[in-house]
C-alpha cells in the first residue's frame, strides 16, 4: 500500500467514523423531541394574554398555559371552560425572552410551559 493510499483510507475512515457520530447525535435528538411532543390534553379556563394574538389557559391544578398557534382556535372560547388538544412546545430562547414579562404576569409566576393547539371542545360557557 502506497503513502497516498494509506492516506485516502484513512481519510475515508475519519469521514466514516464523523458521519457515524453525528447520525447517532440526531437520532437522540429526534427521540428526546419525540417524547415530549405527544398528544395530550388540558382542561381549563381560556384567558386573553396581554400580547397581541396571545391565549393562555388556567387549568384546574392551578397551571397556566400560554396557547401557541391557537388564535383561530380559541379567540371564541375566551372566557370558557374547555378541553384543548394538543402538544406541550418549547419555544426558542428569543421567542421565550419576547414574552417573558407577560406569561409571569398572566400566570401569577406560575407559567406551566407553552402548548399548541390541535382541537378545542367547550365544556362550560363560564369559567365558574
């Protein structure tokens, strides 16, 4: 085996062994998002945020949960006790840096995690 062939194997080899790891890295990556991006559902009462366009929902253990991609959804249900299906998110830093001030405030320092809308059922047209 010549010097340059020796050094194309081992080449090739670091290659192989680099994009080996770096699959490995993203297929735990994709099994940590999957697992928190289940369905699931939140019973609560839908509540105006003080951003433009912004939900939140306080459910009956207290937690409260800003409503992401949910204008369309929720924007009738305001004031009403509902079921919402969906998946718990997590924003980006910058976005969660936007809207920190008013998800402290809207939940009394109790802000639950952000949650995306998929479906609403009303249970109660009040939150009483």
């Amino acid at each position: 085996m010549t010097l340059k062939q020796l050094q194309q194997f081992a080449g090739v080899s670091v290659l192989v062994v680099g994009l080996s790891g770096l699959m490995s890295a993203q297929q735990n990556a994709s099994k940590s998002s999957d697992s928190s991006m289940k369905t699931k559902s939140i019973t609560g009462c839908v509540n105006k945020g003080q951003e433009a366009g912004g939900y939140f929902l306080k459910d009956d253990n207290g937690k409260t949960w800003e409503l992401t991609d949910s204008d369309d959804k929720v924007a009738d249900h305001v004031g009403h006790k509902v079921t919402l299906t969906g998946m718990s998110t997590k924003e980006t830093k910058s976005e969660e840096a936007k809207i920190a001030t008013a998800e402290k405030a809207e939940g009394n320092g109790k802000h639950s995690g952000d949650f995306r809308v998929s479906s609403v059922k009303m249970i109660s047209d009040s939150c009483q």
